[in-house]
C-alpha cells in the first residue's frame, strides 16, 4: 500500500471534483471476501489530465471509465490509475475485498456466546478503500448512497436511514456530502432500541448476547444523548445535519468511539455488564456529548488534512465536557473529566530527569529535575496551604506538579515525590486551581438541572 502524501491529495484535489458515489455490498458470500460494486461520479478541472483512485481488494474484477474498460492488472499496490480523464467522468469499479479482523475496514466478528456474526465497517482514517473504490481524502467530499445484500434475519444500519427491499437487501438513504473516512454501516441480528426526537429518528444498537446490557442501560444512554442533542441545537445556528442519529455499541472497534454521521459507533465494553461506578458512567456520557459535537464539527464542517485533525477533536472534547455538564446532571464533568486529562498531559511534558553522574552507584533510579528544588528545601504544592486560583494559576501549575493527579492516586505522585497523603478536600482544591476555577463552579441552574435529571454528579 502507498500512503496519500499531502502534496498527492492537494494536487488531487485541485484537478478533480466528486459529485457522488453509489456503492453495492454483498455480504453473503463467505466468511473471507465480500463483494464491492462503486460507481463514482466526479469532474475534472482539465480534461485528458490523468490521476487514480485508491481500492485495496482481494482481487480486483473489472474496472470500467467512460464506458472504456480499465485494465485491472494497472492496479499498483492500492492505486488504479484513470488516464484521458473527461470533464464529467463515471468510474465502475467491481471487486472482491476481504474482511477485516483487526478493527480496519469491514470487521467480521462472530460471537461465542451464541455464534452470530457481526460486521461493523471504520473508514478512517484511509480505510474505505478496504470496502469500495473511493479518493480516500478528507476534503473530497460526496454524496455517498448505498444498497448492502445480508442474510435474511440481519440488520442493517448506516449514515442514511436503512429500509429493507426484499430478498436481504437494504438501501441506505443518500447522505449529504461526506468525507469517505466518515462512511460507516453496521450490520448483523442486532438488538435495537428506537425512539424519536423532534422528528429525528434515533436507535441504539447491540449484539443479541448483550440485549440484556443495552436495556439496562438504555434510558440513561437515551437521556443524555436527547439532552446533548437539545443543547446543540441551541449553541448551533445549523440545523442537525443528517436524517437519522443511531449509536450503535460494536464489538473489538478499533476507537473507543468513532463520529460516523448519522450512526456513531462505539466500542460495546460502554454497555457495563454490572454496577459500576459514577465516574465510568460520566466517561460514558462525554464520550456521547463528544461524539454528538462531531455532527457539526468534523462531519459537516471537515478539515482539508489530517494535520487539522487536533482541532476537530479538541473542539469535541471541550463542547463534551461542556455540554455533558450544562445539560445533563453530570455537573461535576469539567472537574472529574478535565483535571485528569490535563495531569496525563503535563505528565507527558514533564521535564527530563537529571543524567546519573559516574559518582551515583549502579542501579540507582535518576532523580527527577524538579528534585533539586525539593533538595533546596521548597515543599510539594500538594501540601502547600490553599489558596484562591490566580490568573497564571493553570500555567504554573504543571512546572510545580506535573505528575499528581487529583482523581487518581490518594498520595503525590509528582516529580516531589513526596509520598505525602492528599486528603478529599485539599484534591478538590487542587482540581480548582489546575481549572482556574473558584469553588462557585456548581450553580443553582446546574443543581436544579441534576434534580430533575435524577442523575447526581460524582
């Protein structure tokens, strides 16, 4: 396989324009390979200019462009090259792709509990062209629709809403324009739950063996996404941009979760098989109201490359955190959730440990660089008395402590290494100054709103 360069897709991107795929799956014929017919409609900006098209198939059967046959043996590695191109251009690319057992491209899974078959398919980030014929780059966008052929007791779902059109087939409604790392369809005798939503159908999805699971936890799961979905579209001007929202909890993905537009996949180990604690089921809520802010931002606004791709799931993370805490009773999330990612991220930065000098006996562990202040006599911050945050608070902060987490371990765990227990009261205060924030975080309005909920913040 050959990796997209930057300069490959720029230069791609200026010389054609997609106007839309249609894609027919055929899952019925074995446990190896499935069958992938694409049809790719798309322009081009200077006719007779050549470029390609990436496709990775157990074998490539029949290329057709312009009604011109495409020579499969062209195919070099994962790239099939299209020549004398037209202005206006229909590629049909038929072949034989093989299943995925690593969580890339079209996952098959089967189930031990009872020996059904699951298949769920992740694109990104250049994994479409596991599945179909696709200009697998995140700013050539396209309408993508699609029909997939499954035994007769499956599901199927996908970025469109799925009816079923007699004899295992189902076709997916048209999505609006779409990168092709975002195109996702997830199919098998899955378990739903449906409800909808000022008019928007919304589903959650799992393997039968966990009906039991999904149930349990399905009002919450449907509370906080109704309650995310409300707040979005009251912080966005746009509309909800596509025609149904499924969440669909699959096994052995490759993410914990992944923003596919209309049907966000998870990791299935999110529907808890017992009790579990407070903190877990707000992870679990961010991880919706995270996803949910992709709908907007990542999915139908997207970045040209991938090198923007921090901005996308930092804006995520923030409206996650933000959102779960404003409209759900998880109104502790900016504390629990923010101070532990920051601590995991100051403890990446932290400073290099001080070289051993050929004085210190063998096998003794390199002092930290922060030991010399300790050695000067200046005392953890972990044990410093408390004091009201200033404005610099979050700056300082990691060149004093970078390794204690507030939510993790009872004792200092920073480069002091003091050993020193941290006591409930003074690991909020901390959680406080790292935040920037005073203790009047929790307003009324977020009180009133965790009552209601019946949801209490951890």
């Amino acid at each position: 396989m050959t990796a997209l360069t930057y300069e490959e897709a720029r230069e791609r991107s200026r010389l054609i324009d997609v106007l839309g795929y249609h894609v027919e799956l055929d899952v019925t014929g074995g446990d190896d390979v499935f069958g992938s017919v694409t049809v790719v409609r798309f322009g081009c900006r200077e006719p007779g200019a050549a470029t390609f098209i990436e496709i990775r198939p157990a074998r490539l059967r029949r290329a057709v462009l312009n009604g011109q046959d495409v020579d499969p043996a062209a195919l070099a590695g994962n790239r099939l090259p299209l020549a004398s191109l037209h202005a206006a251009n229909e590629l049909r690319v038929e072949a034989d792709m093989p299943y995925s057992r690593t969580g890339a491209g079209l996952h098959r899974f089967t189930d031990a509990a009872d020996g059904e078959t699951y298949l769920a398919l992740h694109s990104g980030l250049d994994n479409a062209q596991r599945v179909f014929a696709a200009f697998d780059q995140p700013d050539l966008k396209a309408a993508i629709t699609a029909a997939v052929t499954v035994p007769g007791s499956w599901t199927v779902i996908g970025n469109g809403l799925a009816h079923p059109a007699g004899d295992g087939r189902w076709e997916l409604a048209a999505t609006p324009p779409i990168s092709t790392y975002l195109f996702t369809l997830v199919a098998g005798p899955y378990h739903s739950v449906r409800t909808e939503h000022h008019g928007i159908p919304f589903g959650l999805h799992a393997r039968r063996s966990l009906a039991g699971h999904l149930g349990r936890d399905a009002a919450e799961i449907l509370d906080i996404t109704r309650a995310c979905f409300d707040r979005y579209r009251e912080i966005f001007t746009e509309p909800y941009p596509y025609d149904s929202y499924d969440q669909a909890f699959v096994p052995e993905l490759e993410s914990g979760a992944v923003e596919n537009p209309g049907c966000v996949t998870f990791r299935d180990e999110f529907l808890f098989p017992s009790e579990v604690t407070q903190a877990e089921r707000q992870t679990r809520g961010m991880v919706i109201a995270h996803e949910m802010a992709h709908m907007w931002f990542g999915d139908l606004v997207t970045m040209r490359w991938w090198n923007d791709v921090w901005l996308s799931e930092s804006f995520a993370t923030y409206m996650g955190f933000q959102v779960l805490a404003e409209a759900t009773g998880f109104t502790g999330a900016w504390i629990r959730g923010s101070a532990g990612r920051s601590c995991s991220g100051w403890r990446c930065s932290a400073p290099p440990a001080e070289p051993r000098s050929s004085t210190t006996p063998a096998g003794t562990p390199p002092r930290p660089a922060s030991s010399a202040r300790r050695a000067a006599g200046r005392p953890c911050p972990s044990q410093q008395p408390s004091r009201p945050p200033g404005r610099h608070a979050v700056r300082r902060w990691p060149a004093r402590c970078a390794g204690f987490s507030p939510t993790g371990s009872r004792t200092c765990a920073g480069p002091w290494r003091c050993g020193q227990p941290v006591s409930p009261s003074r690991r909020a205060a901390l959680c406080l100054r790292i935040l920037g924030r005073t203790s009047g975080l929790t307003s009324s309005s977020s009180k009133s709103r965790s009552q209601r909920s019946g949801v209490s913040s951890g």
